[in-house]
C-alpha cells in the first residue's frame, strides 16, 4: 500500500513540476505538429527514461542531506551559481530555437528517443525539484527514505513525465498552434524559471545569514 502512496505521489510530483510550458513539453508539441506523434512519444519516452535516472540521483542525494543538515546551506550557494549560469546561458548564449526549422528527413525514431534523453539530462531540472520536495514532505513526516518508498517515486515521476508529454503531444495541433510556436524562443522561458529559482535561493541564503 506505502508503494502505491509513494508511486501517485511520484506521477502528481512530476506532473506539477513539468505542466506548465517549458522547453521539453513545447518541442514535444513541435514534433508532433511536424513529424508525428510517433517520433513525438519516443521523444517523450527518451525524457521519460532521464527523469527515471535524475529522480533516483536526487532522492538518495536528499536521503544524505536528510541525515547530514549541515550541508543544506552550502548546497543552496551551489545551487543559485547553478540556476544563475542556466539564465545567463539560456538568455544570451543558447541559440534561437525559431530560426532552424525541423527536418523530418534527418530525424529517425531512434534519434528522437536519444535527443529526448540528451535534452532531459542536461535540463536536470528534476534533481533540484525532487531534492527540495521529498526533504520539505520528510521534514512533516509526509516522506521515507526507505528503498522501496524512493523506487515508487521514481518510477512515479518517470509516469508522471510522460503523461504530461503525451497532454502536449496530444492536443497541440497544426496551423496557427504550429506557427505561434515557431515564433516563440523557448530559451527565454526556461532562462525566466531558473531566474525565479535563483532568486528564491537567494533570498534564503540571506535570511540564514
């Protein structure tokens, strides 16, 4: 029973974390408006598989922190130089995701599963997340570090991330949909929520100053 909490509250984290529009649910959608929602799912189940392994990293990650607190505070520092280097990266290096078109005659099947992965595990967005919710729930009694406990979350994320794709892949369309995606740089919304994590941060580092 533990183990079914544990998996919905994996699929309900993940779902929460990554609903609203972000880099790898809008290329989702743009896959599928411009090659298909086949490739679209590989691409899905390829991030699907990346948060499998970043939600596993970062709950035994927080199960130390858990039973080390002393070392929350120096993660928070690390973590806002992170967040700030992903704005900076994603406002003035990355490069503008309008100007080059997909091509479907160079995307396999198997390629699209890998970008998925590739993209997913460089956005690592997961391993923060998941490393702040389970030591926030663990701290009201809400959460176990116990194997079992982290595997149903894990897999639950896993679940959770792919529901959440196949939404974007499902119901993005065509047409208009396909050309105000076009003209949207998604690097700006991503440099936008690292921003807002970043400032959060910091605002907890000044308080525990």
């Amino acid at each position: 029973m533990a183990f079914i909490y544990y998996l919905f509250f994996g699929i309900i984290g993940a779902i929460l974390a990554t609903f609203l529009p972000g880099l790898l649910n809008m290329y989702s959608a743009k896959i599928s408006m411009n090659e298909g929602r086949k490739k679209a799912f590989l691409f899905a189940a390829g991030i699907s598989l990346a948060v499998f392994i970043e939600t596993l990293i970062a709950l035994v990650f927080a199960r130390y922190l858990d039973r080390n607190p002393d070392i929350i505070a120096l993660l928070q520092k690390v973590v806002l130089g992170v967040f700030v280097s992903i704005t900076i990266y994603f406002f003035f290096i990355a490069k503008d995701v309008r100007k080059e078109p997909i091509k479907e005659k160079n995307n396999s099947k198997t390629n699209r599963f890998f970008l998925g992965f590739l993209l997913s595990a460089i956005n690592f967005l997961p391993v923060p997340f998941w490393v702040y919710i389970s030591i926030t729930f663990s701290s009201f009694g809400w959460f176990s570090f116990s194997n079992l406990n982290i595997l149903g979350t894990v897999i639950g994320s896993s679940i959770g991330t792919f529901i959440v794709m196949g939404v974007y892949i499902w119901f993005f369309r065509p047409k208009e949909d396909q050309r105000k995606l076009n003209n949207f740089n998604m690097n700006y919304l991503i440099g936008i929520v690292t921003a807002i994590i970043a400032v959060i941060t910091l605002i907890k580092i000044i308080k525990n100053m």
